[in-house]
C-alpha cells in the first residue's frame, strides 16, 4: 500500500518542447519528474514534427517506435523508484532523475549480487553453457558465502566494500568451519572472483577489487581410484540387506551416473 500511495505522488510527463525546434521543423520531447509538487526535466533525445505529439493522449502520431521508448522511460523511472523506495532512500525528483541517467548508481548488497548471479548461472545451465553439477557448485558457495557473511553480522554490506582482507577471511573461513581442502578452497576463490567481475559487467562497481590477489594452491593432486563399467553394474544390481547401506550404494551410483562432487551430493 505504501509503494501505492507513494506512486500516486509521483508524476511522469513528457511534453513537446517547441522552443527547440531545428531546421526541419523537429522539437524534442521532454520527460518530466514530480514528485510532491518539486519537478526536474530531461531530454529523451526523440524530436519529432511540430503537431504530432498529442499531449492528452501522451502519444506521438504514426510512430509507434517512439511510442515505445516512451513507455519504456516511464517504466524504468518507476522501476527506479519503486527498487529506491524499498532500500529506504529518500526521494526527489532530481534524485530520480540522476539514478535514470547513471550519474548516480543504487549500491547493491552482496547478498542482492549473489542472488542475481545464480539466477544468471541457472539461465547459462538452460542454454547448456555449463552443467548442472557446476551450477550446483555455484549454489554450494553463494550459501556458504551468505553463512560467512551473516556470522559476522554483514549481511548489508555493500559490493563495493568487499576487499581482499575480507575474501582472504573468507578462505581461511571455509577451510576452518566447513573443513574445505586447498583445491576446493582455491575454486571457492576463483568463484568469488568470478562474482565481483559479474559485478564489474552490471556496472554496479567499477572495477574488480580482488584482481590483485594471487593464485591460490590447489594442493597436491590425489591418486583418483574408480570404478570399472563391470564393476558399477554390479554395484546397481546388487540389492544391500539394510536402507542406510543401499543409500549409500544409490548415492554412490549417482556421483557415477552424474558427475556430482561428493561435497554438492551431501
């Protein structure tokens, strides 16, 4: 109800400003802000023939193109408002107007950040640009990272406040509380890495703090012990006498079937 009300008080106008017309007889249209009786103004850099805007209607005649990009600066400008609005940032109109233009950009948490970046990862796992054991991996961190944040009571904090110090905690974190090995460590890392550069390409931060950071050891390799094609046959036919062991087996044969880390398997 609140968002409602606050709509209410929160105008967008465009108007044809004739003043500016040019040689061909084109004047552009303005967009106007209000909001509680203060306003601002911007070009949206659409000129069009003297007579063919229709103020009422708030329409351009015989061009549904620019028709389209107007709707589309009023929506964003309410879109605008309304994210504003519920991070409790008191509005003006020229405030309004500066998030519209970029000269200001709505900080965002890492909390907002990872969510945006799964859902990112979940559309590249729909277009099979990764699988979905990777995807996982990626779910497996954002709600270890989430974890680490909340134990130290830092759930707000902000993208562009997340520093090298902070990212070293945090491996040092994963290892002690969730007991990760020096390769899931340094994945973890480059995640992480992988997450404020997402950052850098939405444009909520200018550049990725955490670049300067080395490599991380990935530790020695293991000698890896499998499973013959016979042998897991085996496995899938034998029937185990208790429930426990054949959870076991049929979780075991899914890390087969699947490729999934034991890690994202428990």
């Amino acid at each position: 109800i609140n968002n409602f009300l606050s709509i209410l008080l929160m105008r967008v106008l465009f108007w044809h400003r004739i003043n500016g017309a040019n040689a061909k007889g084109e004047a552009p249209i303005y967009c106007r802000i209000t909001i509680d009786g203060q306003r601002t103004e911007f070009s949206t850099h659409i000129f069009v023939t003297i007579g063919n805007f229709i103020a009422d209607q708030q329409k351009i005649m015989g061009n549904a193109l620019y028709n389209i990009k107007l709707n589309a600066i009023r929506h964003k400008i309410e879109v605008l408002q309304v994210d504003l609005e519920n991070k409790n940032i008191p509005l003006t109109a020229q405030l309004l107007k500066d998030y519209y233009l970029g000269n200001k950009k709505i900080e965002i948490t890492l909390v907002e950040l990872l969510k945006e970046y799964l859902e990112h990862r979940y559309k590249l796992f729909g277009i099979n640009e990764i699988s979905y054991p990777t995807y996982m991996r990626d779910e497996y961190f954002a709600n270890n990272l989430k974890l680490f944040l909340k134990q130290n009571r830092s759930l707000k904090m902000n993208v562009k406040e997340m520093t090298p110090k902070i990212a070293m905690n945090f491996y040092y974190w994963i290892q002690s509380e969730k007991k990760a090995g020096k390769s899931y460590s340094a994945k973890i890392m480059h995640t992480l890495k992988a997450l404020i550069n997402y950052a850098v390409m939405q444009g909520s931060i200018p550049f990725n703090s955490l670049l300067s950071m080395p490599r991380f050891k990935k530790g020695d390799n293991k000698i890896i012990e499998y499973l013959e094609p016979d042998q897991v046959e085996k496995l899938y036919k034998h029937k185990f006498d208790t429930p426990l062991l054949q959870k076991v087996a049929d979780m075991m044969l899914l890390q087969c079937y699947t490729g999934f880390a034991y890690s994202d398997l428990k």
